[in-house]
C-alpha cells in the first residue's frame, strides 16, 4: 500500500439517488462497518478528497454540480459509482429527466451494484478505488520524473 | 444599516446528507430571508406510471426515497386496492404494519443520528445509529433486504413472517428498548443538547395549522393529530394516541420523535401478539379504474397517494403529496430571523426527504 492509500479521503455526492445508497454509504462510517479503521475520512470539501462516492443517476441539474465536483478534486483521484443507479441509471432509466449513468458525465473507475448497495460492497468497492488510487499516484510520479 | 449579503447553502454541503439549495439572505448574521430552490433529485416517476403496469410500479413506487421506501409502497398499494375494490388479508394487514413501524424506528433513530451530529455530538450519533443496526438486522432476517426491501404488492404482501421470526423481532425490539432509554435521557435531559435545542426555531400552533405543517412537526406544536388514527391496515385493531408535544421549538420536535420511538415498540409488540393466521395475499383480478386518495402517516408526517386509471394495465396518474413538501413553508418562516449558525439544526428538525419531495 502507497502513502496516500493508508488514508484516503472520501467524498461523497447525491446525483439524484433515492437515499437508500446514502444511508448505506453513512452507514460504512458508523460501529458496526466502521472504515475509519482504513483510515477513511468522510470529508466535505472536494479540494481535499482522494474519492469521490456517488449516488444516483445524473440529471440536467446534477449534471454541472458532478462536473464541478471532479473538476476541484486533486489529482490523483478515483471515481466509485455506488449503486444501480449510478453505474447504468436502474429503475430510473426511462424517466425522462436521467441522463443514465455517472460514466455519462465523468469517467468512472469502480462500479458497485446494488439496489441498495450494501455497505460490505461499498467497502469493497473503496478498497479496490484504493489500489486504483496508488496505480495513478505511480504513474503521475513517473511522468512528473520524466519532465 | 446592517449590510445585506446573499449566501448560498447547498446543494452539496457538509450539513446536509441531500442535495438541497438555499438562498439566504443576511443582515449581518441574522437570516432575513431563505429562498428554497429544489429539483437536484428530480427524476420524474410520477410520469413513469404511464409506462410500467401497474403491479410493477409498486417497486418504483418503493424507490422513491430509500428512508420511507416501506411506506411508499404501502401507500400506492393501499390507493389501488380501493380503487379495484381489493380487501387485503387481515394477516397481510398486519404484516404491513409492523414492516410500517419498524420503518419508523429505523427512520426516527437516523434523523436521530443526524441531529446529533449537527450538534456536534458524535458519539450519541454513532449510538443512535448502532441500535437503527439492530432493525436492519431484522429487515434482512424477514426479508432479505436492509433498506429497500419490496415486500408489498397490490393485493397483501409478497413474503410471510413466521413465528421465529416474529419472536426475534419481538426480543429485539425487547432488547432495542433497554439501550434506547439511556439514549433518550440524553437527548431529553443532557446540557449541551438542552442549550443547544430549546427555543430554537419555535413555530406556534397556529402558525403551524396555517402553513400546512404535518407530522412530528405538528404534533410538537401542540396539535393533536395522526393519521394513523383513520385506522388504515391494522391500525384500527391497535392501541394508538398522538404524542405531542407543546413548546413548538426544535427540543419539542426532538422529543415527538423520541416518544414515537417508545410508541412504535409498543405497537409492534401488540401488533405481534394480535398477527392472524391465514393468507397473505389475494390475487388480483383485472385493471383498475376510477380514482382514490390515500393518506397514510409517514415517518415524518402524513404523505397523501393519488392514483386514477381508465382500465388499462397502465396508470392514469399518479400523484404523491409528500411530508416534507408541505414542512418547508413552515421550515422558510422558521429560518427568518435565526443566527445563521442555527440554519442546519432548524432544517435538520423538520426532517427533510429531499427525493421524495422530488421524486
């Protein structure tokens, strides 16, 4: 494990999902799952994330909210598609106001599925981000030695 | 003069667990004016109706908030059996009512957790949120799923409970009480949380009647009023008074939640004693046509389920009036005049349910 995947900092958003992958993702950080023992943060400020969580599928009005999101997080950064919803749009996809998928907007690195995603594979989803997370910090490193 | 500033609170903040967006308007650090603007969840399911037969929608019906997804689809069940003249069995009756109120526990104990933790009280949040396990635990025993669980369908309940299982969700509820009590004490009688909540954000009777308030809400401030007293699925057979509360401030709001927790232990615990024998379903018949109202108590207040159909497998309309749109005009009053470090707290007490009020 890298430096930054022993305490990773996690961001969590709510395209437009129907709470239940949002209570769950909490629910990770509360006694009986509890991921602070990984040394996970839940943070609110997407200038000091490492992951960014989201739920639910995009609409018009998430749409610029999840741009802007991605676009403040620093580099290097992991994308968990948490939920049906998320990763296709689920039972919500012929609504007229869903897009589809978070991979619709930006680029999506892990897709959890569930309706709801329980919180055994959200974590599971956060540990394979992580090694994710430490393959992007290598490659920048070297890319940064080779300038 | 003060100097007048705009700030914008939400969607996404570190207070608010929902997308929700606030214009508020400050004169110095005094709110003057908050200008609610929603659709962040937005997903039109309304509309989905038109397209989904009617016995599937009861799982769209169910996903349209995680939190009260139990009785979403219960409240739509309910609105087309009467349109199709269905009588639920008396056991399928009083199934819905304990997956109903044990609904409420999980959502009362998480609004719990949440309060908490806007006051900055991390470990009554993390207690509050360790007992809601214990109701999960017993979702995933009777039905397999811990939020969203999909066991009603037009016509009764799709899964059965048997006697273990009501016995464990009986010692459960048994065993919740016991470490619940403490946690009550300390949001009734602690310090901080005393100076922290009471007479803060206070909303008077008939200010309340006025602006539509429902639910918890209403009840704290002084008005006698559930809908569960309509007697709706087994609610006619169970013991049921209103817990109120008089003050109209978010202590009181707090304290109608707490009681109800102790209430719904109660009503599980008759409604297991008094659970018939027999079928848990009856098949359903043909299409529904004609129109109905339904009103069912949420957890966090009365929601109102319209539904029409011409006899075609396919809707009309539906329609779903949910608690937490008819709380924000009484939230918007609250929140003027308030310190703007008070803003979370008074949002958090009415409980809001961002996707359900946007479906």
């Amino acid at each position: 494990m890298g430096v930054m995947s022993k305490s990773p900092w996690l961001l969590h958003y709510d395209a437009s999902s129907c709470n239940g992958c949002d209570i769950e993702v909490l629910d990770c950080l509360t006694p009986k799952y509890d991921v602070e023992r990984f040394g996970i943060i839940n943070t609110g400020d997407p200038f000091q994330a490492d992951i960014l969580l989201i739920t639910g599928g995009v609409n018009s009005q998430t749409e610029p909210v999840v741009k802007q999101l991605y676009s403040q997080m620093p580099d290097p950064k992991v994308v968990v598609a948490v939920g049906i919803c998320a990763c296709t749009g689920g039972v919500f996809k012929e609504c007229y106001n869903i897009k589809g998928g978070i991979d619709t907007v930006i680029p999506v690195d892990v897709y959890v599925p569930g309706c709801a995603a329980r919180p055994e594979s959200i974590i599971d989803g956060v540990i394979q981000a992580l090694n994710i997370l430490d393959e992007k910090r290598a490659a920048l490193k070297s890319k940064a030695r080779e300038k | 003069m003060a100097k007048r500033s705009i700030i914008p609170f939400g969607p996404q903040h570190p207070v608010l667990p929902e997308p929700v967006h606030l214009d508020l308007v400050l004169e110095d650090e005094v709110v003057v004016e908050a200008i609610p603007s929603i659709g962040f969840v937005h997903r039109g399911l309304e509309k989905l109706v038109e397209k989904k037969d009617f016995k599937q929608y009861v799982y769209i019906a169910e996903r349209i908030c995680g939190i009260c997804s139990c009785g979403h689809g219960m409240g739509y069940c309910e609105a087309v059996e009467n349109v199709m003249g269905i009588e639920v069995p008396r056991r399928a009756a009083y199934l819905r009512t304990i997956w109903i109120e044990m609904s409420r526990l999980h959502s009362h104990l998480l609004w719990l957790g949440l309060l908490a933790d806007a006051m900055g009280f991390e470990s009554l949040f993390m207690e509050s949120w360790r007992l809601r396990e214990k109701i999960l635990d017993m979702f995933d025993l009777t039905t397999g799923g811990r939020i969203i669980f999909s066991v009603m369908c037009v016509g009764g309940v799709s899964k059965d409970m048997d006697s273990g299982m009501l016995k464990a969700i009986k010692d459960t509820v048994d065993d919740m009480e016991k470490d619940f009590r403490p946690i009550m004490e300390t949001f009734l009688k602690d310090y901080s949380v005393c100076a922290r909540l009471k007479g803060l954000g206070v909303l008077t009777r008939d200010r309340a009647m006025l602006l539509g308030a429902v639910g918890p809400m209403l009840r704290a401030s002084g008005e006698n009023y559930d809908a569960r007293k309509l007697g709706y699925e087994a609610y006619n057979d169970l013991d049921i008074q209103p817990v109120t509360a008089y003050d109209g401030d978010c202590y009181a709001r707090c304290e109608v939640r707490l009681k109800e927790i102790l209430q719904s232990f109660l009503l599980i615990r008759e409604a297991i004693d008094k659970v018939p024998e027999g079928d848990i379903s009856v098949p359903v018949k043909g299409n529904p046509s004609g129109e109905f109202f339904a009103r069912i108590e949420q957890p966090r207040g009365e929601a109102i389920y319209y539904v029409k159909g011409s006899g075609t497998k396919f809707l009309d309309r539906f329609r779903l009036r949910t608690p937490t749109t008819s709380n924000i005009p009484p939230m918007v009053e609250l929140l003027k005049g308030c310190q703007l470090a008070d803003v979370p707290l008074i949002i958090l007490t009415i409980d809001p349910c961002i996707s359900c009020t946007e479906r």
